[in-house]
C-alpha cells in the first residue's frame, strides 16, 4: 500500500486509541470508591450484571455507551447515562438488557437517562424484541427534576411504553436488585414478571425517611417495600432469590422458554467473508478529507465483496446497490467521494447529491421497497448542490424526491456515518430525524448543519456587521481571533462523541465492527413482521 494508506490507518488507529481510553473511564462508572460500595453489599456492577446474564458466545451489541459525555459537570457528571444498555442474547433469544448503574448517583434519572431509556424502549417496540430491566435507581435526579419529570418524551413516558409493550405482545421482565422507588416503582410491575432479591431490592412509591415526614411512621426499607414483603403480603413481585446470581439464573430459565413467534422473512443465506481485507478500511479513510472511493469501502464490508450496482453510470455522487451482508440481503445507498465526470461531460463534485442522484436514489429506495430489502445509508456527504444552474434544474424537487422516499420507507433503515454527515444531506441520507432503526458513527464522523470553515465564516460575518452596527471597528486581528473562537467551538459540536452523548447515533464504533453492527440490526428487525403499506403521498415528479 502507499504512504497515504499508512498515514490514513495510523490516524485511524489513534483514533480508535483515544476512543476506547475515553470509554475505559466511562466503565468505571461512578468510579472506584462507589463500585466498592457495590462489593460491600453483595452487590454486582451494572456491567457485571449484564455480563453474567447474557450469552457469552455472542454478540452484545451496547446502545449509548457515551450518553451524557462531558454534560452535566456541574453535577459531577452522569457516565454512559447512568445506564448500561444494549442488545445481546439470553438462552439464545436476541434481547434488549437495560440496567441502572447505582455507582452513577444512585442509580438517579438524569435528562439523558431518560432519553436513553426511551430510545432503548423504541428499539424494542420497533423491532418486537423482549426487554430485560435489571433495576436498581433512586429515582429522578432531583436538582433537574424539571427537565426529566413532565414532558411527554420524559420519565412518565417510560411506564407508558411499559403499557404499550404488553398490549404489543413484547415480552418484559424486571430483576429488582437495588432500589425501586417513586414513579420508577411503577416499571418493575408493569411487566410481565418481576424477579427481587432479599436484602438489597426494594420497591416502594416512598422510602422509610418520606413515610416518617408525610404520615410519622417508623419503618425500616425491608419491611416497607422488600422481597419478602412484596413476595408474601403485597403479591406485587413474584419471585424472590437470596443472591443476584440465582436471579439472573431465574431471568435465563424465564427467557428459555419462550416460544417462536412469526418474523419479517427478509433473506438471508450462508455468510460469505468479504474478499477483501476488513481491516483495510483504517487506511482507505483519508485522514485529511482527500477524496476516496466508496466502492472500495463497501467492498470490504459486504459478502464476497460482490456489490451489484444500480443505475451505475447516472447520478454518480451516490452509489446505489444490492449486495449480501453477513447473509442478509441489503440495499445500500452511499454517498460517493471521487469526483466524478457525468455523460453531460459535467464534473460534480464527490460527497455532493446532484438532481440525477437524487432522483437515482429515490427510485432505489422505492424498489427496495417493493421488494423487501432492508436499506443501509453509508454517510459522507456534504449537503446538496447549490447555485444558479441547480436551482434552475429543480434540486429542490429532486432532493424532496429522495427526502420522501427515505421518510416513508417501510423496511428497516441501518445508517452508518462513516464521516461529513451535513445539512439536508444528513436527512436525505436518512439522519436521525428519519427513523433509522439503529444509526451508528465511525470515529471520523462530523455531524453539523455545515461544514466548520462555512460555518464559521458565515458567523464570523453575522457577529462582525453587528458590532460594526454598533459603531465599534474591528481590526483584522481582531476578526482573526473571532473565527478561531467560533470555529473551536462549532467543531467541537461536530464530533462523534458530541452526537453520541446527545444519542443523535447510538454508539461509536470500530468501522471493522460494521458488518457485524448491520448483521444484528437487521437479525433485530426480522423479528417484526408487521411492515407497514408503503405510501408516498405527493411525489415532486
């Protein structure tokens, strides 16, 4: 290989070092000090729980492990969420595991504890995949109980997906191991089976100190909400175990017995390894926005390395195609980087949608569609073209061409943003706002309405001609320091671990763990058989 390729898997490399050193310390939770607290009570670390629980032999796949990074300092912080989370296998059956990380301020809801808790909720009921909630919270965290408790998309909004669950058939099951208190007592019993342990879990809708201050009474923790009292006197949990080990064994045994129900039916046939190196993919990344292949990139993702292109000589700045990942057929939809020469004789510039891609990519999308094909996006773009001679060729039309057929798409959406993921490329492209069932970023991601140089200019300009307004002249120096300020900050808002504590993707990942990613995703998608009628409303034609 040459030297850009070694350049580009060096950078990549250190990228994936710096990545795993930061979610070293985000393991740790509420630090050392609070896992020992854990240990002198007998009791398991989130992670712990989860490890013992799932099947070890496959994959878990974690969901928003760096929710709430750098927020909250103030607070002291709130590592991963206060939530260990994602989805694996228990006694073989793919599952959604949820479980409260008491080290992280007692287990106490944040803002994006309950973001994260929903969105690992709608993952379930999307998908028709049964949830394990291993509990052990205080609750909502208090000092920001006003942006936790009331909205609709808040803490109450989890025990009414509770309800909705069970009216969709999906199976739930709590394992109380700590604490279970206030509204948050409501979730354990509104599943279907509710599993506690002597000693440590305790459900009540007020602990020991706010029964004394509400009505005077004198009650220790276990006898007001414990395993036993709810087991024998309330009939509110319905098994009881004296360690953390016997109740998880009990949730394996729960999880081995439940039956097959009927499944999407999307194809899939004997995995075939890509023919060429996985591993490539660390130096076929430009590390200094040069220009790259695509095809290069989805052949060392999908089987055999056999990528089937559609419409492969028009609307070039997207690459359309079929191909097998893992087994599973896909279609995938990819923004190309080269640039690229059209049959018009027109260069166009890679990483931009054009009206002819646009309009290539809305039809695949809807054959797709019509043949049950999952879709995966590969995001590299830039945004769509702008300028006389596209405005006058009807981008805006073409591009609400593909923006339809991505908003109404019925089979499930997987989107992986391998890097510039901006504008109304990142909606085009099938963004967050677009319901992809799951949506992953490699390190290299940069999620921003605009690029950093752009963006900041154009600030640069806003806050310039205001101070201007107001009489004060501004040196050159003076404007150079301002970009630099402006532009610090707006690409610190670009990063992947931006988006990612913000859950605008769920996870950042090792670009070789992308095949396996989409290989899940679409085995979680297969349990939902019930796919809406594709409907497309007013097409701009």
């Amino acid at each position: 290989m040459d030297i850009q390729f070694n350049k580009n898997d060096d950078v990549m490399k250190l990228s994936l070092t710096e990545m795993r050193k930061r979610l070293q310390k985000i393991y740790e939770g509420g630090g050392k000090k609070s896992i020992e607290k854990q240990r002198e009570r007998n009791k398991l670390t989130a992670r712990e729980r989860i490890g013992y629980l799932r099947d070890a032999d496959k994959p878990f796949i974690e969901i928003g492990a760096f929710a709430g990074y750098e927020m909250y300092a103030e607070q002291g912080g709130c590592p991963a969420g206060g939530t260990v989370a994602g989805i694996g296998y228990v006694s073989g059956r793919q599952c959604v595991i949820v479980a409260n990380d008491q080290t992280v301020k007692a287990g106490a809801w944040f803002p994006i504890s309950g973001k994260k808790n929903l969105r690992l909720q709608e993952i379930a009921m999307e998908n028709r995949l049964p949830v394990i909630y291993l509990v052990d919270s205080a609750g909502v965290f208090l000092p920001m109980q006003d942006e936790i408790f009331p909205d609709k998309e808040h803490f109450g909004r989890i025990f009414r997906n509770n309800a909705r669950m069970s009216a969709m058939g999906i199976t739930q099951i709590a394992a109380v191991m700590g604490a279970c208190v206030a509204g948050g007592a409501y979730l354990p019993i509104m599943s279907d089976e509710t599993l506690m342990v002597e000693g440590n879990g305790s459900i009540f809708l007020a602990g020991p100190y706010l029964v004394k201050a509400a009505i005077g009474e004198d009650i220790d923790a276990e006898t007001l909400g414990g395993a036993t009292t709810h087991t024998e006197i309330s009939g509110i949990a319905d098994y009881k175990f004296k360690t953390e080990q016997e109740c998880l064994d009990e949730v394996k045994k729960l999880m081995s017995k439940l039956g097959e129900k009927r499944k999407a039916g999307f194809d899939r046939v004997a995995e075939k390894l890509p023919k060429k190196k996985v591993e490539e993919l660390y130096g076929l990344f430009p590390a200094d926005g040069k220009p790259y292949d695509m095809l290069e990139i989805i052949e060392r993702i999908v089987d055999d390395s056999d990528f089937d292109q559609f419409k492969q000589d028009y609307g070039k700045t997207i690459v359309c195609g079929y191909a097998r990942i893992d087994g599973w057929a896909v279609g995938i939809v990819a923004n190309q980087r080269t640039i690229v020469k059209n049959r018009k004789n027109e260069m166009q510039l890679g990483g931009v949608i054009y009206n002819d891609s646009a309009d290539k990519a809305a039809r695949f999308i809807l054959n797709c569609n019509q043949k049950k094909i999952p879709l995966v996006f590969l995001q590299d773009v830039t945004g769509f073209m702008v300028g006389s001679r596209s405005e006058h060729s009807g981008i805006i039309k073409d591009g609400a061409k593909m923006v339809n057929a991505v908003a109404n798409s019925v089979v499930p959406k997987i989107t992986i943003v391998i890097g510039n993921s901006y504008g109304a490329g990142n909606y085009a492209m099938c963004g967050k706002a677009y319901d992809p069932r799951f949506i992953y970023a490699w390190p290299t991601a940069k999620i921003a309405v605009m690029g950093g140089d752009q963006a900041a200019k154009t600030l640069l300009q806003i806050q310039v001609a205001a101070m201007k307004a107001k009489g004060k002249e501004v040196s050159a120096e003076e404007e150079k320091k301002l970009l630099d300020e402006i532009k610090g900050r707006y690409e610190t808002q670009t990063t992947p671990y931006y988006a990612a504590a913000r859950l605008w993707v769920d996870e950042i990942i090792d670009p070789i763990e992308t095949r396996n990613v989409i290989s899940e995703g679409i085995h979680a998608a297969n349990h939902n058989p019930d796919l809406d009628d594709l409907k497309v409303g007013v097409f701009q034609v």
